[in-house]
C-alpha cells in the first residue's frame, strides 16, 4: 500500500486534509481493530500496526489469519467492527462516503492481484 500526500484548495475539497505535516503524525494506525462478519467468525482480532512515513512493511501469516482482513481496513474498503483505523490522524470510521473516495483517490494506491498464473 502505497500512501501519497494531496493538496487542494479549500473551497474544491471534499476529502480531509492531513493534520499537520506530513511525517508528523503516522500514515496508518491500528489501535485494537477487529472485524467480525455475521454468523459470529471474527476475521481480524484486536489488531494492532503503527506505519510512519517512509516504513515499508511486509504483511505475512498463514491463510485464514486475517491479512486480506487487515488490508481492506487499512485501504478503507472496510470498516472495523472494532477498534480504530487512522490514515494521516483521520478516524476512517467517521469519514463520509465521499471523504472516503477522496481519500481512496488521493491517498492511497492499490495493486490487486490476480491468481492468473503461466504455464512458464
């Protein structure tokens, strides 16, 4: 995941700004995050992760363990069912739809993979 920063005049933006600035507070925190889906199964529990700028990290563990879980909250296509996710001091959680897809916009950059796999 990548994180970049994005400016905007006041009277356009409809996305948070940064607090402060960049480097001063981190890009990400998890604070006690956990997601839980109906039927009771808890895909991600009490989660914990600070990023600051210029970190580069590795996500590993074995299937089922809550990786994916944990990257689709720090990307904001999900929201926890417990804790607090934070992306440049902003509770996701409270964020607007919209705020949301400026952030996702501006913010964020996503590689998907595909499990499309060549014979060599």
């Amino acid at each position: 995941m990548s994180m970049r920063r994005h400016r905007t005049t006041p009277h356009t933006t409809t996305e948070p700004e940064p607090p402060g600035g960049h480097g001063t507070v981190p890009v990400i925190e998890l604070e006690h995050v956990g997601r839980s889906h109906p039927g009771g199964v808890r895909a991600l529990i009490d989660a914990n992760l600070t990023v600051e700028a210029g970190e580069l990290l590795a996500v590993v563990g074995p299937s089922g363990s809550g990786k994916s879980t944990m990257l689709q909250l720090m990307g904001t296509l999900d929201r926890p069912t417990e804790g607090v996710v934070r992306l440049l001091g902003h509770d996701v959680a409270r964020l607007r739809d919209r705020q949301l897809s400026g952030v996702r916009a501006n913010w964020i950059g996503f590689v998907f993979q595909q499990f499309f796999l060549t014979e060599h």
